[in-house]
C-alpha cells in the first residue's frame, strides 16, 4: 500500500472566515538530487488579508483550476517560504501571477538555485506592513531547521510547515511506517520533527523565547504541512509538544 492523500486535493477547504487550506499531490523526499521513495502529503495554507491580498504559505503544486477559484477569494498576492524546505513551487505561481511577492526563508536562496523562482522580499523577525495586522510570526529555532511560525490572528490558527509532524499511520506504507512510528512524529500525537529536537536543545534560549510567544498568542487550532492538523485543543497539544509557557502562564 502507497501513501494516500487528504482528498479532496486541490481545492480550498475554508476554516474560518478569512482562512483555509489546499491539500496538494504528493511529494518525494530528495537528498543529494535523488528522489527517494518515501511519499509525503503536501498542504497550503491561504489568509485573505484586510485588502482582499491572498497570503499563500508553502504553496504546493501549482493547478489552474485551483488558481481559478483562489481567484474568487482575492487576489493571489503573497507566497511564503516558510523555511529553506518548502520552496519548489514558489516560482510556478508566481509566473502565473508575476505581481505576486515572493517571501524567501533564511537559506532558501541557496537552496532553490536549481528552480526557477526569483525572490523579491526577506521574511523578518517581525511582520511586515503587508500582512502585520492580520498575522503575526516568529523564527522558530531548530539549526538546519528552523522556520518561520505564523499565527493568524482573528482565527487564532497557528501555521505550522515542519515544526510538528503527526502523519496518520494508515496513511503510509513499511517500512516509512515503522520509522515513523520510532520518531513519534504520527497521529494523535505528532511532534517535533526529529531533526529539530538537538538543535532546540543546543539553542534552548532562543527557544524558549519563541515557545513563549507562542503561548501569548492562545491558539486554538493548528494547521501542519505535513499529517493531520489538530482542529481543536491547540493550547493542550502545545503544552505537550512544546512544553509549559517557560514565563509561567
């Protein structure tokens, strides 16, 4: 049995007003230039900003139909790369909408020098004009790892790329599922992508820094790129993964 997807894909899936997630096709890790045969689900998180801007995190696949009915949200306007990972398909929305704004992740310029995406604005610690008072963010700690965290905030949606991961056990195949079942990353649980997890030891101030601010932001609902989002019980499942608020709270 392969890896199944979170079907319907390619289409948006509102979660609120303002916000929804597109699954995507599958994707295939690839270390060194080979593809390995480990499949993985893909999702999009979209915000419809105040001015009627779309905001796109890890854009998936590109699709024109998809982008036909983004079209009838907003205007297709930012695309996030949340982290150095999450990049390939930047550049394939942003020829189908060359007003966009393209958001590069630290290393990602590097990284993606083999696709065709050309990145016009740095994310920041803080938020920038464009998108401040509808979502805030943090750089998550985590070495190789790290990544940008946003937190929409009229929903109180925390979006995740690979920070946590809780892939659904029925979902893959051995021997993916047994290795899965070692890191801890499946569902009900998930956590910390294993990568992450000596590098948060090692960085353990600036670590707590952004747990914190995550606990300030309250979320109640939270979307990963990669497994099953946890729909409700945010502030449990954050405990839990990330630990109490280390300021007391």
């Amino acid at each position: 049995m392969g890896a199944s997807l979170y079907e319907p894909i390619n289409v948006y899936k509102p979660l609120a007003p303002d916000i929804g997630i597109v699954d995507g096709p599958l994707e295939y890790l690839t270390v060194g230039g080979l593809k390995l045969p480990l499949p993985f689900t893909t999702r999009m998180t979209v915000v419809r900003l105040s001015s009627g801007d779309l905001f796109l995190h890890s854009p998936i696949k590109f699709d024109a139909r998809l982008a036909e009915e983004l079209q009838g949200v907003g205007r297709v306007r930012h695309l996030v790369s949340p982290n150095q990972f999450h990049y390939a398909h930047i550049g394939e929305w942003a020829a189908a909408f060359p007003d966009t704004i393209t958001w590069a992740s630290p290393r990602v310029r590097q990284r993606a020098r083999h696709v065709a995406v050309d990145f016009k604005r740095d994310l920041e610690v803080s938020s920038p004009e464009e998108w401040r008072r509808e979502i805030d963010q943090v750089l998550f700690p985590g070495g190789y790892f790290k990544e940008f965290i946003f937190f929409h905030k009229a929903s109180r949606t925390l979006i995740l790329t690979d920070a946590i991961i809780n892939i659904e056990l029925d979902k893959i195949s051995e021997p993916w599922r047994t290795a899965t079942k070692l890191t801890g990353m499946y569902h009900p649980r998930g956590q910390i992508f294993f990568g992450m997890r000596l590098p948060l030891l090692v960085q353990r101030r600036k670590a707590k820094a952004a747990i914190g601010r995550i606990h300030s932001w309250q979320p109640q609902r939270i979307v990963l790129s990669h497994g099953r989002c946890f729909d409700a019980d945010a502030d449990k499942v954050i405990r839990r993964i990330f630990g109490a608020p280390p300021y007391g709270g």
